[in-house]
C-alpha cells in the first residue's frame, strides 16, 4: 500500500502505449518530429494563449532553468520556507541564476501572503550590498499539501507586477491543483500573472515529463539556449512529446488528478474520526499531513503501509500521498489498521 509519494506510483498505460508508438520509424531530432510540433499546439489550447514551451526531465530542472530566466545573479528570489526549490533542489535555482539569493518568506499552511510578500520586498533597501529583488516562486500545490486560490495568485502577481518581479508558478502538481479548484489554466497561471510555469507530469501518470511554459514567446530563443546549457535538450525528444500528447489527450491529466484528489479526501475523512489523529492542514489535493502515536505509525508500516516520516519522537509527523493508481480499496484497508492500532 503506497502512500509515501505519487513519484513511487508506475506510468499511465495510454503515456507506455504512446512511448511505443512513437519509437518507430526515424524521426527529426531535438524537436523536430511531429510530436513535439502537436504538443506545442495542444498547450497552447489547454492555456488558451500561444504559449512556448520547453520539456525537460525533472521538476528541479524545469524550476532552476524557469528561476534562471527571471532572476539575475545579483537577484533576490522570494519563496516559501517549505518551497521545493529552498529545501530539495541541492542549490540548483543559485547554479543556474548564477548566484541569485533565495528570501524565505513565512507564512500559515505553506502559503505566502501578498502583504507578507509585499513587506518583504520592502525589506531590501537599494544598497549595493544586497542583492535585489528579481523574483517570486510560489509552488501549487504546495508543500503543506493546500492550494493557493485564484485569488490569492492574483494578489501575489498584483504584487510582483507593481515591483517588477518575476513570478514562476512550480506546477509539479498542477494538475491536481486544478481539480481542487475548479479553474482553467489559464486562470491559475498566466492570467494570475505567472510569467512562467514548471507544469509537471511525472508525479501524475508520466515516466520523467516536465514543462517549461512560457507565457511570453519573446523570450522563447533565450530559454532554447538555457536548456541546451543546463543539459536537457534531449535528442529524441519525441519520446517526451508523446508522453506529453497522451497525457493531455482527453483531458487524461485531469481526470487523473481528480481520482488522487478524490482518495486523499476519502483517506483523511476516515483519519479525522480516527482517535489519535491530528491532521495538519486542510486536504485541498492528494497530500495529508498528520501527526499520530509512534506505535500507530510503526503498526502501520509493520502492516505494509509505505508512507514518509517527516519528524520522528512520540507523535511523528507523517504524509501521506494518493496517487492515480491509489484504490478506494487501499484507502479503506489504511483506515482499518489506522483504527485497529488506535
């Protein structure tokens, strides 16, 4: 029973069915095949604006490369104290920005507030011994497992516009952002002010499949040599592509998301009624962070229950991930030895 990650999760049939399909036949390198040509178009659609866009590998590519265009190195990026590309990603946003500072910015539930965020920017005085603001990154879904609304992007890129910053939305979970919220792309992205979004495909049914996606086709040419740079500039990119037109294909990537959704919202619906269980933050996707009786937690993981310990002591803090293969099944069993160990 996996519930430590959706990245432990296999890969869609309809994305292996389309990795085989395009592995016949010669096709144009670097981009140049029919796929990738239909992607972008795709994109362009499901963003309801002409979009460019620049598949990678991994999710801390695609935010170090999008942050690289946003951020120069005497740049100042600000993000969540949880955020993916302040705590994972090995210093790769300050390798690729050429040294640009991450500016930790606290706030409740793994979101940053725009009057947080505008104070801040306020912080930093025009001193040459700071370095200045360039940037925000905000993460959707984000690390406490919530979702940020529309409106609450729509603050934060108010703010960003009236400082001139850039503002990178890191979509690794996107998708499942979406389904919690009811909103079109285009809402939760471009038209809340993203300038650029890492859009995410591998912890939701792809192989290995992220999104540069670039509001802004004026700086396209200069994202093309940051990728070659940065060493993801695959040679048969069609194998990408396809995942990437599979996975939009009839709104698969959405309906994958709302099944995660769907069992995370079953899972801590039972955990809340649980005794001994405190869950964190409100389940707005597929993630549940909660804390419980070390001897539930060792029980559970005894019982084959593979999840993630976060802190350890008497009541660990642990998550917990529902997946486009998690079963409704899996769920109810989690919840029987949930109570059992009680």
């Amino acid at each position: 029973m996996n519930f430590a990650s959706d990245n432990l999760a296999g890969a869609l049939p309809e994305v292996m069915d389309a990795v085989v399909a395009a592995g016949k036949g010669a096709q144009a390198a670097y981009g140049g095949d029919e796929w990738t040509k239909r992607m972008d178009k795709h994109l362009s659609e499901v963003f309801e604006r002409e979009v460019a866009v620049f598949l990678v590998g991994t999710g801390s590519a695609a935010n170090a490369l999008a942050l690289s265009m946003l951020a120069p190195p005497i740049g100042r990026i600000f993000v969540h104290p949880g955020a993916h590309a302040q705590t994972d990603e090995c210093n790769a946003p300050e390798f690729f920005t050429g040294g640009a500072k991450l500016h930790p910015v606290a706030g409740e539930h793994g979101k940053i507030k725009a009057d947080d965020l505008e104070a801040a920017i306020k912080s930093v005085g025009k001193d040459p011994h700071w370095a200045q603001p360039a940037a925000m990154s905000v993460t959707q879904v984000n690390e406490a497992g919530t979702v940020y609304t529309v409106d609450e992007l729509s603050a934060l890129g108010d703010v960003a516009k009236r400082h001139k910053l850039g503002f990178h939305l890191d979509g690794a979970r996107f998708a499942n952002a979406l389904a919690a919220k009811n909103a079109s792309p285009a809402e939760m992205s471009w038209k809340a002010g993203v300038d650029i979004l890492s859009f995410g495909g591998t912890k939701n049914g792809c192989l290995a499949l992220e999104a540069v996606v670039l509001f802004d086709k004026a700086r396209a040419e200069e994202m093309g040599y940051r990728r070659m740079r940065g060493g993801h500039l695959f040679s048969k990119m069609r194998f990408f592509s396809a995942q990437m037109e599979a996975y939009l294909k009839g709104d698969l990537w959405l309906r994958t998301a709302r099944h995660s959704n769907a069992m995370a919202g079953r899972l801590a619906e039972g955990l809340v009624k649980t005794p001994g269980i405190e869950i964190l933050h409100a389940v707005d996707a597929n993630e549940i962070f909660l804390t419980l009786p070390v001897k539930m937690a060792d029980g559970l993981e005894a019982a084959g229950v593979r999840f993630y310990r976060w802190t350890e002591g008497p009541r660990p803090m642990i998550r917990l991930v529902a997946s486009f293969e998690t079963t409704q099944a899996e769920v109810d069993a989690v919840l029987a030895l949930a109570r059992r160990f009680s």
